[in-house]
C-alpha cells in the first residue's frame, strides 16, 4: 500500500473525527480536504462515509456506562426500555426518508449554491437558537423524553440529508428548539449517531462492495483508526466546552465557512458534485 495513500487517509480520518459530532458538517469539510488530497472518487466517497464507524466507536467509549446500564437493565427497568425506544424512534425516520429521498438528494442537491447556502443559514439559526434563555428547557437529560420528543428530534435529523447541514447541527440546535437542553440535546445527537451512523456505513459498503477489494484494507483500517481517536479527543472536548459555553462561535465558523465553498467553488479548486 502507498504510504502517501494511507497518509492521506488518516488526514480525512482526522477530518472526519474532528468535524462528524461538532455542529459545522462532516460532509462539507470531508469534500473539501478530499478535494484537496485528490481523494474524491466513488471509492473515496464510499471511505467517506465508512470511516465515520471508527468516529461512532469514540461516542460508544464515552458514553459506555450509560450504553453498559441501559442494555443491563432493558429486561427489568422501566426507563431503560423507553430510552432504547427513544433512541430507535429517533432512528427511524432518517431510515425511511433516506432511502425514499437519498438518490434524489445526491442528484439534485450536492451543489456548491446549497451546501453554501445550509451552512450559511445553519449558522443564522444556531445564532437565533442561542439567544433564546436556557430556562425555557423543559427537559434536562435524555431519560426524561417521551417518544414524541425523540420523533421530532429524528425528524429535525432527516434535514440533515442536505448537504452542509449537519447532523449534530441538525439534531443539537434543532432539540434545543425542542425543549431540550443544551447537554441533554447534545447527549441524545451523540446516542442517535450510534445507528444512524452504523447504518448509513453499512449500507454504504454493500451497495458499493463491487468498488472494493481486500487490497483496500489497510485504507480503510489507517482511517477508522485516525477517525476513532480523533473523535474520542473531541467529543470528551465538547462535552466539557458545552457546560460553560454556548455555539456561538460555531455559527461565525459555518458562516465563514460557506464563504470558504463559495469561493473554493468560483475558483474551481473544489469540486462539488455528489
């Protein structure tokens, strides 16, 4: 295997760690830096979204007790049962509107106008969200959702399937105009990440298994390794920033940011195709 191969895909490792649980879109910023290493063909999009399993295993180290608790306790407590339900109902409508919706999106959608534009509002609403009072949260931790409140998270989540929007963004900014507070909105996206993540990887491989072969690998293996430890540093990072801090300054990044595929876009230095 290339050694400036797998050099390259530990940077989009990286990438994909560093960007896949903060509110500023994985798939906007694992474009550009693929772009620029010359890793965006069908292959690399497919290493795209494989790698984020590597980033789904951090969330599952952190959050292990909590995850270890609930699967004990699923046969006999009450408000286990309904946090795996929350979970799976949260899941569920990104399944069914991605498959009656994903090809039209890839097809229509990946343009550098909206990815440009998503972030861009993105950031105005994160700006509008945190200027709300904290105090209007009714619900300060993830054992105290009903279904309904983890539905509408779910279905906050499916905008997300537009490019540059992000699903933490999405799922984040969208509980916190739920209800939610900022941790248990921040803690919910993190535990929804977990299948629709899995999933999205899984399907991803098998319906382009005839790209891949054994010699692929070690590509695969340098950028699940870069994405898991990469993300591990910046969940526990988040969570810690989140309890003084708002996401403020998230919002000015996506701002600047779509600016940034604006421009990368004008100049032809991106490519911006689905």
């Amino acid at each position: 295997m290339d050694i400036e191969l797998l050099a390259k895909a530990a940077i989009m490792g990286v990438v994909e760690g560093l960007t896949e649980f903060l509110p500023i879109s994985s798939t906007g910023h694992l474009i550009l830096a693929g772009a620029l290493l010359g890793m965006d063909d069908d292959k690399a999009k497919v290493f795209d979204i494989a790698i984020q399993t590597g980033a789904i295993f951090a969330v599952v180290l952190v959050y292990w007790q909590k995850i270890r608790d609930t699967v004990v306790a699923l046969p006999t407590h009450p408000r286990a049962r309904r946090f795996a339900f929350n979970v799976l109902v949260g899941f569920l409508p990104a399944v069914v509107l991605g498959l009656l919706f994903g090809k039209f999106i890839k097809a229509h959608l990946f343009t550098p106008e909206v990815v440009a534009s998503t972030f861009i509002l993105g950031g105005f609403v994160i700006l509008w969200a945190e200027r709300r009072p904290q105090s209007d949260a009714h619900i300060q931790n993830v054992d105290s959702m009903t279904p309904l409140d983890a539905l509408k998270v779910g279905l906050v989540q499916c905008l997300a399937m537009v490019p540059g929007t992000s699903r933490s963004g999405a799922t984040i900014i969208g509980g916190m105009l739920l209800g939610l507070s900022r941790k248990a909105a921040t803690d919910f996206s993190f535990f929804l990440a977990i299948p629709t993540l899995i999933g999205a990887g899984v399907y991803s491989l098998y319906k382009e298994r005839a790209l891949l072969s054994m010699a692929d690998l070690p590509l695969f293996a340098v950028g699940l390794l870069f994405s898991f430890v990469s993300a591990w540093i910046c969940v526990r990072w988040l969570l810690r920033y989140i309890s003084t801090h708002s996401f403020v300054v998230f919002a000015w990044y996506r701002i600047a940011f779509g600016i940034v595929v604006l421009a990368t876009a004008w100049t032809g230095v991106v490519h911006w195709a689905a």
